[in-house]
C-alpha cells in the first residue's frame, strides 16, 4: 500500500512507514487517516513518529477503555486490523504511546461531551458562539474540531467553529428557529399593500365625514319618540280639558284646544278656568303653571334617550343634537291634528302661525336639540352627578335666601313657616327679576347676588372636580349639567308657592293677619299670572343656570388646561 503522508510503498502488515514514520494502521484497517479534517474530534499525532496524544499525556490520569479500541503500547501489534472496532467520529491509532482518548472522547471530569451528546443536549435557543472554551470547553487549537453536519462529509470549521450555519441538526439552525424559543430572525418580508391601505383609511376616517354623520342619525327611533311625546300630551291635554267646565264640546275636541294653549299658541289660557269650579278655595292661576312645563320636559327627555340609545364615543355632540332634534319629524303632525280638532267659535282663540311655528316647530326642534345634546354628551352616571348639584344649589340658595330674608321682616310675632315661605318667594322672585320696591329691605335685594353666585360656584366645581374636564368646552358642558335640575326644581317652587296665596288655605293654615299679608300679598301682586310663572321659571333658569353656570364651568375648564400645562 502507500503512505499517506511521505507516498512510499510500504507493505500492508507495516505498522508504521519505514521511510517517514508516520503510523498507517489506521489506512490498513480500511479507516480515514488521523488529521485535522476529520470531524471525528481526534487529532493526528504530530509527524515524527511522536503518536504520544496532547491530552493523553497528563501524568496520574487514568484513562478509560473503549469497547473494540486498543489501549496503546506494544500489545496492539498483534490485532487484525479488521476487526478493529472504533468509537463514533474517533479512530484507533496503533502506535504504542497511543492511549486511546481520541477515539474515546474527553477524559472524565473535562466539562465537555462529544459531537452526538453535544447536538441532543443543547439547549433551544442558546446561543452557543465559538466552538472554543466557552462551548464545551474544547480549544480549536488542540486538534478537537465541530461537529460533522448529517447528511455532510465535510466537517465543520475549526477556526470558526459552530459560528458555521448548519442544516438540519446544526447548533445555529436549531438556536434560530422561531418554534423553539431561539433568538428571532429579523427578515425583510414585504409590507403587505393591502393592510397599508386599510391604515391610511383609518388613519383618514379620524375627521368628521358628514355623510357618515347623516347616515348614523336615528330616522327612526327619533320620530317615533316624538309621535309617543305628542300621544302623551295629548293625553295629557283631554284630560285638563275634561276638567274645564261648561265647555259644551266633546273632550276630544278640547283636548286639542288645551294642546295649543300648552304650547302658548292661543290668545288666552283656557286652563284658568279649571280653578273656578271650586267654591272654597280659589288660589292663584299661576299654581297651574307648572302644566305648561310639562311639554318642554317631556321632548327633552324623550330626546335625550334617542340619543343616548343611538350614539357612542365616536358620536360628535353636535350630531347627537341633531339626532335629538328630530324627534320634530314625528311631533309635528300631530300638533296639526289638535289644531284641525281645536274647536271654531267663541273658543277657537287658536293662532296659526303661532301653532305651527311655536308648537311644530320651535319646540320640538329646541328641547329636542337640548335633550340630544345632553344625551350625547353625558351618560347616566354624569347626568346622575349634575342632577346632585342641582338640587345641592337650589337648598343652599334656599338657606342663603332665609338668612337674607328674616332680619328684613318687619312685623313681630311671626311664625317660622311664614317666613319660610317669605324666603322661598325671594327666590323665585330674584329669579323673575320682579324682586324690589319701596317696602323691600337692602338685605332681601342681595337675594339677586346670592343666587348669581351659588350658581356660579355650582358651575365653577361642576367642572373642577370632573376627572376628564381638560379644556373650556367640556367644562362649559359639565357647568350646563345641573341646568335642567335648577329649572325643575325653580318650576315646582313656584307652582308651590301660590297655593298659600289663597284665602281659604290661609285661615285653615291659622295664619293671622300679619303672617297672611306677608305670604298673600307678594305673590298677588307679582305672581299671580301663568305668564308671570313660566317668565321667572325660564328667564331665571337661561340666565343664572345657563348663563352663569356655563361660564363658571368654563372657568374652571380653563384653569385646569392651564394647570395642565403648566405642571
């Protein structure tokens, strides 16, 4: 045979080449020769004849026995070649200072296992690096070289170690894999044009698209709360109109008369006349004031429940008026159905243009609106909030107004509850501005700026204490919140207040004559009339609850912005 390493021709029973030394019972038993390109993890024995292994040559280790290897020394001379038995990846030199760790692996006690051991027990996802002393343990310098890739006859590099990328069963391969919790892969996939364009579409729906607007608004539900508003004043009405006496017409008929009147379409009040089929008591009509309330309140709430059942976040508070606003379309019609039933004649005292324009349309469209606004811009547990508020300024306008009211009276010997009630119509009587003349005491005329600042102040902490008020418009909202509580709240105050006027409750009450002209001649003079009523009611709730709510809500609206950006 020839010698791998000088090329002479040696006998095939030589152990070692005569000429060069070099051991070749490895190329008699048919193996690959021991070099640095086998991925066996052997090394070759340096030329020279030297076979003595750098890791077999540590004094006092004992080294292990490999089934089917030889041991080294000159006992190895006498084995056949060809039953020579070699571990996995190692070869068998049989020089007489070999001592086997080559083909053995690792010496026990080195942190380091072979290539098979090495591949089915790393760790998913570690990152293994160089194939030095940190893998294993093993030096690239010492002949210990990377495992053999499956499927390949090439080994892997030692000088780059397992930096080199595998195939199937490589440490790089098997670390990047995303399935196996392994580092990821950064890959340059295409964007997708299509999720490109369904993010630019969002991206442009972010502003008001008026078409959209339309289309959400509630053609539906909101003319049908209307025609359900318009049914229950109807209601309402045949029933106040079955009341009135010596009518000389059906109920139906009426009822369509006091609808018209409800809605300050006609030249008198017919529902007046109720109060004269009493025979003891006969109070002020302004008591029956409270009927002509009823309307506005019962298209507000209709209308805020159209728009909260049909908006969401995303719902501009503008378009929830609208929405709220049309609770016309099915109102409408059926004030043109009272007005074809009001009756001709001495009672016809219906004005067309009052009935189409105030009931039709004024009035469905402005509490509608209102009440879409509020359903829009509150939900329950906020509208909740100001309905406290409300109430919470209304008593302590009360209280201010007893303090103011008291030291003024200037008749002894009366009783708490008349001037109780003497108090209470120094409220309503600042809110119809009609407070004043000249038995009226300085301290009863600053009933006007008790009741401008409570409401200002409720206004003002309305909006300073809500979390998500962040600018002066949502605080204008939050100031408006207690508006429709105060204009309840003022309506049945004053709907109250002329029952004591009469004569007859009076004398029941035991009221003597000074309590009696203290309670019965304000209201006779300045608060007898419907008109006089719904004056106070409106102006008083537009200009202290409104006005000067908003602005205190906007006040504070702008100082938290403010505060905000300051901090």
């Amino acid at each position: 045979m020839e010698c791998h390493e000088c090329g002479a021709t040696i006998s095939e029973k030589a152990a070692d080449c005569p000429h060069c030394g070099t051991s070749v019972r490895g190329v008699a038993g048919n193996e690959e020769p021991v070099g640095t390109g086998d991925g066996s993890g052997s090394s070759r024995p340096p030329a020279g004849g030297d076979t003595t292994s750098t890791s077999g040559s540590d004094a006092g280790r004992h080294e292990p026995t490999v089934p089917g290897s030889s041991t080294g020394g000159t006992g190895t001379e006498g084995t056949d070649p060809d039953e020579a038995e070699t571990t996995p990846g190692g070869s068998r030199d049989g020089g007489g200072e070999e001592t086997g760790w080559e083909a053995a692996g690792p010496p026990p006690g080195e942190d380091e296992t072979g290539p098979v051991e090495r591949e089915t027990t790393l760790d998913p996802g570690v990152d293994t690096g160089d194939t030095g002393a940190d893998a294993g343990g093993q030096d690239p310098t010492t002949g210990d070289q990377g495992p053999t890739v499956p499927g390949s006859a090439e080994p892997a590099d030692p000088a780059t170690g397992d930096r080199q990328e595998t195939g199937a069963g490589g440490r790089e391969a098997f670390g990047t894999g995303t399935d196996t919790g392994g580092p990821a892969v950064e890959t340059g996939e295409p964007v997708n044009s299509a999720d490109t364009d369904g993010t630019s579409e969002t991206s442009s729906s972010d502003g008001f698209d008026p078409v959209a607007g339309i289309k959400a608004l509630p053609f539906l539900t909101a003319p049908l709360a209307g025609v359900v508003t318009a049914a229950v004043v109807a209601v309402l009405s045949v029933v106040v109109g079955v009341l009135v006496p010596n009518t000389g017409v059906d109920p139906v008929t009426m009822g369509g008369l006091v609808v018209m009147d409800l809605h300050f379409a006609t030249s008198s009040h017919v529902t007046s006349d109720i109060l004269t089929q009493f025979d003891t008591a006969r109070p002020p009509n302004s008591v029956l004031g409270v009927l002509y309330l009823l309307p506005p309140l019962f298209l507000y709430t209709a209308s805020k429940f159209v728009a909260a059942y049909n908006t969401d976040e995303s719902t501009l508070t503008p378009m929830a008026g609208v929405g709220g606003a049309l609770v016309a379309v099915g109102y409408f019609p059926a004030t043109v159905v009272a007005l074809f039933l009001a009756p001709d004649g001495p009672f016809s005292s219906v004005s067309l243009l009052a009935a189409i324009l105030l009931a039709g349309i004024a009035y469905p469209v402005c509490f509608g609106f209102v009440g879409g606004l509020a359903g829009g811009a509150f939900s329950g547990s906020e509208r909740r909030v100001g309905t406290l508020y409300g109430i919470i300024a209304a008593f302590v306008v009360a209280i201010g107004a007893f303090a103011l009211t008291i030291p003024s009276i200037q008749v002894g010997d009366v009783g708490l509850l008349p001037q109780i009630l003497a108090s209470l119509y120094t409220v309503v009587a600042a809110n119809g501005f009609s407070l004043g003349g000249p038995d009226t005491g300085f301290l009863v005329l600053l009933a006007y700026p008790l009741v401008a600042f409570v409401v200002f102040a409720t206004g003002f902490l309305r909006a300073w204490n809500a979390e998500d008020v962040a600018g002066p418009l949502r605080g204008l909202a939050k100031g408006l919140s207690p508006a429709v509580t105060y204009f309840t709240l003022l309506g049945l105050l004053g709907a109250v207040l002329p029952l004591f006027a009469d004569p007859w409750i009076v004398d029941q009450l035991g009221f003597s004559v000074a309590e009696a002209a203290l309670v019965r001649n304000p209201i006779e003079t300045e608060f007898y009339e419907v008109g006089r009523y719904v004056t106070a009611v409106f102006v008083g709730t537009l200009v202290y609850a409104v006005f000067l709510g908003g602005i205190g809500g906007t006040i504070a609206g702008t100082a938290r912005r403010f505060l905000s950006d300051e901090s």
